[in-house]
C-alpha cells in the first residue's frame, strides 16, 4: 500500500457530492491540525479508505478554506471506494506535500490557467486564491478541457467566475478538434505578457511550455 505520508490520520467524511458525471467531491473533517499545513493552491495528499490502499489526490479547497476537499473520480481504487463514500464515513489521509503552484510567478501577468479531467480541481484551488487576491493579476483566463458538459465539475462555479470578469473556455474532446492545449495556443498567440497554469495531462504543460518559448513562465502543481 502506497505511504499516506507523514503522520496518517483517520478522519470522517463531512459531505459527498456529485459534480459531473462519474466525479465526487469530498469534503473531510481536519481532525489532525494539517489545515495549518496547506499553505499553496495545488498541494496534494495521500488519501484512501480506512485500511485500504491510497492515492495522491490534489486539493480542491483553497489554504484559507475551514476543511480539505477533494475531487474524486470513480476509477479504479482508492477512487471508486471514496467515491461511494457517505458523509460519516471513515477515511485515511496524509498532510499536504507538495509546493502547490508558484503563483509568485504570475504576479503582474494576464494568468491562463489549463485544466484537463480532474485537473480541474488544483486549478479550481489556485482560480479561487487569485480571486481573493484579485490585483496581483491582470487578466484571467480558464481553458477546461473535458469530455463533455456532463463532465463539468464546476458548473455551479462558473457564473460567479464569469461574473468576476474571467474568461472561460469549455473545450469538448467529443465535439471539437484537438485538444485543449492547442486551443490556447491558437487564441493567445503571443506569450510574453502571460503567465501559464496547468493541472492535468502532462503532456498539456510541455506544449504550453514550447509555446511560451521562455517567454512567459508555466507553473504547474509538480
């Protein structure tokens, strides 16, 4: 079974809730203090059923939020579990690791996050922080990469996003051509006053990051 990292702990879920097709949101309970641990949007943790095998899963809740929340995609296992997982039930899940997204890096640039499957939710993370800090950046763009529509795992989200003024982009793999990343590179041709986030394929980064030529930095939640 795979480490759940430093200092496991066993806590209950506090909410489960559908957001797209065949996707989850788990809210759990900060029993163990490790809220105090999650300092950067695109942090991780270990997580699975209790006594069951575990899997790094990427936050959902940004640092200043009163829990940790997570996206869960009903594949394979730990996810199918904590996908049919019902508030109250116990789980297992390390502290966040990881640097998250260097969004330092995006100060004073229009932004264009990247987001494929449930990349969106480290994204989801590192959108709701900037908001919060709204002047550090200039424009804001969201290019999602799904599916379809019935995968959208932040469909309640989107008004409120657009309303603030960022630009969002839903790209469907069943009924568009290529891919996201190439999308982006399409419509904002010139990198040099932008800044990149990208959570999801590996393969998206090292477009944008070819496309950007030096020009402009690509963060991603490594």
């Amino acid at each position: 079974m795979p480490a759940l990292g430093p200092a496991p702990m066993k806590t209950k879920v506090l909410e489960a809730m559908p957001l797209g097709e065949g996707q989850t949101r788990l809210v759990l309970e900060d029993t163990g203090g490790y809220l105090a641990s999650h300092v950067q949007p695109g942090q991780y943790c270990m997580l699975g059923m209790a006594k069951g095998p575990a899997s790094p899963f990427a936050l959902m809740s940004t640092p200043n939020e009163a829990s940790l929340s997570f996206l869960i995609r009903d594949q394979g296992e730990p996810g199918q579990s904590l996908a049919a997982a019902q508030p109250g039930d116990e789980v297992e899940v390390g502290s966040p690791q990881g640097p998250g997204f260097d969004l330092a890096a995006c100060a004073g640039r229009d932004v264009v996050l990247v987001a494929t499957g449930t990349g969106i939710a480290p994204i989801r993370a590192a959108l709701t922080s900037m908001l919060q800090d709204r002047g550090t950046y200039g424009a804001i763009s969201l290019y999602y990469g799904l599916r379809n529509r019935s995968h959208c795992a932040v469909e309640e989200e989107l008004p409120a996003w657009i309303e603030a003024g960022i630009s969002v982009r839903l790209h469907f793999s069943d009924s568009c051509e290529g891919y996201v990343q190439d999308r982006v590179t399409a419509e904002l041709a010139d990198p040099s006053t932008r800044a990149y986030v990208v959570a999801g394929h590996r393969g998206v980064a090292d477009v944008l990051r070819a496309h950007a030529n030096g020009q402009g930095p690509v963060v991603e939640n490594l």
